[in-house]
C-alpha cells in the first residue's frame, strides 16, 4: 500500500477507490488518443519551462535587483532574455 501521510482527502479516498480495483480502462479510439497527444503537446510547448544553473553570486544579484524593480525574479529574468532576443537589451559598460 501506498504512503498517504502526504496526501489530502479527495486524493487519499481516491487512491483507495483505485486500490480497491473499482476503476476500469475504458477504450479509446485513435481520434480521441490524437486529441488527447496534441493537447498534452500544446501544453509543453506553451510553457517554455526552462532550467538554468546560475552561480550564487549571480542569482542574489538577480533577485536584488528584481526585487528593486518589484518583480518576481522569474518574470524578471524573462524580461530580460525578451529583451535580448528583440534587440532592446545592450550592453552598456560598467561604471
């Protein structure tokens, strides 16, 4: 049996529903299968999830300053990957 000290009523009651072998395949026809793969396709691809390493040093500068222009540091770093790949980001020397 699963460990359910996790999990929240409607999913503790549903996983014993399942363990009592109450549910049951139901067929699927190749339309609704291709349905069902486009739009679980259109959903990775909307999202655009990235993972990136970033030094420490670089990820508080980044929170730091997305916190001054009072943003999540996410949404920030989106900004400013945007603005590169448009053409509005240069780079400008350092002072």
């Amino acid at each position: 049996m699963a460990k359910r000290s996790k999990l929240d009523a409607e999913e503790q009651e549903l996983l014993a529903s399942y363990e009592r072998d109450e549910w049951r395949s139901v067929a699927s026809t190749p339309e609704t299968l291709r349905e069902y793969q486009s739009a679980a396709m259109a959903t990775l691809e909307a999202h655009g999830l990235v993972s990136i390493i970033l030094s420490e040093d670089d990820l508080e500068a980044v929170c730091r300053q997305a916190a001054e222009a009072g943003e999540p540091y996410q949404k920030f770093i989106a900004r400013i990957v945007h603005q590169f790949v448009s053409g509005r980001l240069v780079e400008k020397p350092r002072s």
